[in-house]
C-alpha cells in the first residue's frame, strides 16, 4: 500500500446508518418525551368525563352502521351531523377492527392527540425562530398561562382542561392546525422557490399546495369550530411570510383554497357549508366570554414580548395571528355567535409563543428581558399552583391540596343490564352526558345537534321534564313512553321511581337507581286485563 492510499474503516452497527456518528436528541425531542409521559399518565389516570361520552357514542353509532349512523344520542337518523367527520369514521373502522369500545377508542386517542399536539408545536415554533429553547420554553407557556379560574372546555390547552379533552377531537384538530401553520409558513418562506427545482413543469410544487389545502379541509371536517381558527390563522402566516405575490404565487395559493373547499363539500355524511348558520351552541358559549378575563389574563404577560415583535415587523406572523384571532373573538361576542369564542385558544397562543421565543434567546440579556423572564415565570408559577398542578400532582403525593380533576362515576353498572339502542330517560347530569356512550340513547338528547331540530329536542326536553314532574300521571307518563319508545329509568335520589316501573339495579356511589319502564297494556297506564 502506497503512502498516498487513503485508507477508510469499515462502520459498523447502528452508527453506519449516521456516518459512524449518534445524532444527539434535541432538548425538545428530550424534554417534548417527557411531557408526553407525564401528561399521558396524568390523563390515563382521570376516569373519562364531560363530552367523552359524546364523542363515545358517536364511535359506537358508526361502528354499528358505517355508511348510515344513527343520531349519537337520539333514536333518529344521523344524517347530517358534523359529529361524523372523517377522524370519527377512522375510528369507527378502528373500533370495528379490533373489537374496541367507543369508551376505549377515545381513551387510546388521548395520547395519539397529544403526540400530534408536541410535534405540530414543535415544528410551528421552529419556524418562528432557531432557536433550539424556544419549544422547549413554548411547553410552560402554552399550558400555564391561561389564568386563574379552572375551566374544562375542550380547546383550552392548560394542563387541567387536557386530563379531560385530550381524547376530543378538537385536540386533534389543533394539532393538526399547528401541523398546517408550520406547513403553510415553511411554504410561503419560499417565495414560489419550491417549485423551481422540480422538473420543467414543476408538478411537485403545485402538489405542495394542494396537499396543505387538503389539510386545511380536513380540520375543517373533523373539527369545524378549530377550522375557523386554523383558516384566519392561515391567512395570517401568508400574509408575514409570503413577500413576492406574483400571478403564479397567487394561483397556487388559489389552488389551496380550492383543495380545502373541494374537499369539504365531498364529505357524504353532512353538508360543512350548512352550519354556518347554525346557532343552536351559540347559548352554551356565552359563558367563555363571561369568564374570560379569569381564564386568560396570565397570557397577557407575552404582551411586552408580541409589542416587541411588533415594533420590529408589523408583518410578524405572530402580531397578524393576534389580530385576526382577537378579530374572530371579538366577532362573536358582537354577533352573539358565543362559538366563536372557542377562537380563545388561538388568540392567546401567540402571547405565548412570543414570551417563549423572546426567552430562548442567548444570554446575555438586557433588562427589559430579564424583567419578562421573572414576570413569565412569576405567571407560570402563578398558574401552576392554583389551577394547573392537581392534573399532574396526583391526591397520594399531593401536600398542599391542589384541585384535582373531575372524577365522575362510571356507569358500568348499568349498561351491563340496557341493551344496545334502548331508550333512557335520566335527570342526572353525568349521566345524560355519559350513557350514551355504552349504547344506549337518550329520550332527550343533552347537547344541540344539527341532525335534530332544536325545537323537537327542546319538545323532548320539556316531554322529560313533564314524565318526572312530581304532579304526573301514569297515563301521561305511559304516553310518553309510547312516543319515545322508552325502555329504562335511570334516577337520581332526588326523583322518586314511579310505581309501574320495576328497579333492576342501583348504585352505592351516587344512589342512583336503573329501573325497567313496563311494556304493552302496563305500558299504557291499564290493568292487565285492558279494562279502564
């Protein structure tokens, strides 16, 4: 061998895939892991509550009729429910294919969510700044600085609200918005350079667009209150990063829109465009606004940090973001459409963000920004020990007594005895919200449903209410369960069991009681020989 023969060693083992060199995990891969576990752990160990029923019982209608799902919680027709959007029937066949409950789907789905959740932030805060510490610091920010009244909505982001919503799929929805922001910035950064590359026609840039647009259309059917957010938030990201607007940059993005829209419409199963009009949640929501100063003053603290960023750029996709999402809060409040106010989680974020990434700036720091560090961390403190800290201090380790997460009671103990598709009449709350997720329907469903009129939903309200008025009679009581087609009462302590009908089983936590409403003559307020 000559003395100018350059001789290269053989790498072997797992280190041959990188060049003989181990790629170091970044500190959000490390501390993003982390989180996942702890919040996974946090949420497994929170009996599912609130909308979880909902959202079960909608996997086990698909799950019984793929193509023609029943209404979730009513025994009607389905048809044209945005509950059924494409993420559902996903987890319908999934449920189908495993042998899988809709109560197990949507407790398996809350880490699936939050995986999608960590990496769409990680990859939206990457492409506000290189800042390695940024995600990492987006975590704290994203989850603490909310404010200082608990609240449970889904959509809401704090480490509270996720041991419940983790599982919804709003939380994927946001997810995937992140996912679609971060897209949809790295894409407009190009300034049309993404299709330069690609071959004389520059297919594979066009087909760039139109898969982001497809996103954008299914967020808008899985999950369209989180649409409205992602779309304006889209329009923001565009308008900071996308600098030469030639014809040929405005048709893609034209091609964009058109993939979400095209691909909205095609959904068979209900008609996205019908809903905007749509009010029947409007009443629920207006309690967001109500509590919204208590909810969300800490985010405030990212103010010095967003008027920074403003200073600098006035077309910093986080200062546009703000705007249009305090635009889309703001809309609702003046309109009455209180849905709108679900936009909360959105509009905060970029506060956030902008305390994160101004903090993951090298050291050494100017005054102004060691003032923002302590007043964040003061925040997040703030946060933690009075609304944040029972989701993941569980009650065994706790020594300060922190709240806890709701704890509601399972309802095994009566869906053993109520066969798939039997109608039940409850005035529990949990229960009407929990029941229909172990099959069963409801005589009156809790929630507003495009499916059914509001006004026969309210007609069944009232029909309910009259059945377990003290002053009722047995025949009235009998014509309601005829018109329903009742089979069960499920009663809390406060509601006494009417006399025809026969207690099956009970349970020693809430004292509830499970009773068969009787059938034929008996049924109909008669004697059992039919004589009046």
């Amino acid at each position: 061998m000559s003395a100018g023969t350059l001789v290269r060693r053989t790498v072997r083992g797992a280190t041959a895939l990188r060049g003989g060199r181990l790629r170091r995990p970044s500190p959000y891969q490390v501390f993003g892991a982390l989180f996942w576990l702890v919040m996974t752990l946090a949420y497994w160990r929170v009996p599912l509550c609130c909308d979880s029923g909902q959202h079960a019982a909608v996997v086990e209608r698909l799950k019984a009729d793929l193509l023609h799902p029943a209404h979730s919680m009513a025994a009607l027709p389905g048809a044209g429910s945005p509950y059924y959007g494409p993420y559902a029937v996903a987890q319908a066949v999934l449920a189908r294919l495993t042998g899988l409950s809709g109560w197990e789907v949507v407790k398996l789905a809350g880490p699936a969510h939050l995986l999608v959740l960590l990496t769409g932030t990680g990859r939206f805060v990457r492409m506000l700044t290189p800042r390695p510490w940024a995600p990492v610091l987006a975590l704290p920010a994203m989850t603490l600085l909310w404010g200082t009244a608990r609240v449970l909505w889904s959509g809401y982001l704090g480490l509270m609200p996720m041991t419940t919503n983790l599982g919804y799929p709003s939380a994927f929805a946001i997810g995937l918005t992140l996912w679609a922001w971060a897209l949809t910035g790295a894409l407009a950064g190009t300034d049309g350079a993404a299709v330069r590359y690609v071959g004389p026609d520059g297919l594979r840039g066009w087909w760039r667009y139109a898969v982001i647009g497809a996103l954008y259309g299914l967020i808008l059917l899985i999950h369209p209150v989180t649409a409205v957010s992602a779309v304006t938030g889209a329009v923001a990201v565009v308008a900071a990063r996308q600098r030469a607007w030639r014809a040929p940059v405005a048709a893609r993005w034209a091609l964009a829109a058109a993939v979400a829209l095209m691909v909205a419409v095609s959904w068979p199963y209900y008609d996205v465009l019908s809903l905007t009009g749509e009010t029947g949640l409007d009443g629920m929501h207006r309690r967001l606004y109500e509590q919204m100063a208590a909810n969300s003053w800490l985010a405030l603290l990212g103010a010095p940090a967003l008027w920074a960023r403003a200073r600098r750029s006035a077309r910093d996709p986080l200062v546009l973001m703000f705007s249009v999402q305090c635009l889309v809060v703001g809309y609702g409040w003046v309109s009455g459409h209180y849905t709108y106010g679900r936009a909360l989680w959105a509009a905060l974020l970029p506060l956030q963000l902008a305390a994160a990434v101004a903090l993951a700036a090298p050291r050494p720091w100017r005054r102004a920004r060691r003032a923002l560090g302590g007043a964040v961390a003061a925040g997040a403190c703030v946060g933690f020990l009075t609304v944040q800290a029972g989701a993941v201090v569980p009650r065994a380790l706790d020594p300060v007594g922190f709240a806890q997460p709701p704890r509601w009671p399972s309802y095994d103990w009566a869906a053993r005895h109520i066969g798939y598709g039997e109608v039940v009449i409850t005035d529990g709350y949990i229960a009407g919200h929990l029941i229909a997720g172990y099959g069963p329907y409801l005589a009156a469903p809790i929630w507003p449903d495009p499916a059914l009129d509001e006004r026969e939903r309210a007609r069944r309200l009232a029909d309910v209410r009259a059945y377990l008025a003290p002053g009722s009679t047995r025949a009235g009581r009998a014509a309601l369960v005829r018109r329903y087609h009742v089979r069960w009462l499920l009663l809390t302590p406060r509601h006494p069991v009417p006399p025809e009908a026969v207690v099956v089983a009970w349970s020693r936590r809430t004292g509830e009681v499970l009773a068969r409403v009787p059938s034929g003559a008996a049924a109909r307020g008669l004697p059992p020989d039919g004589r009046q």
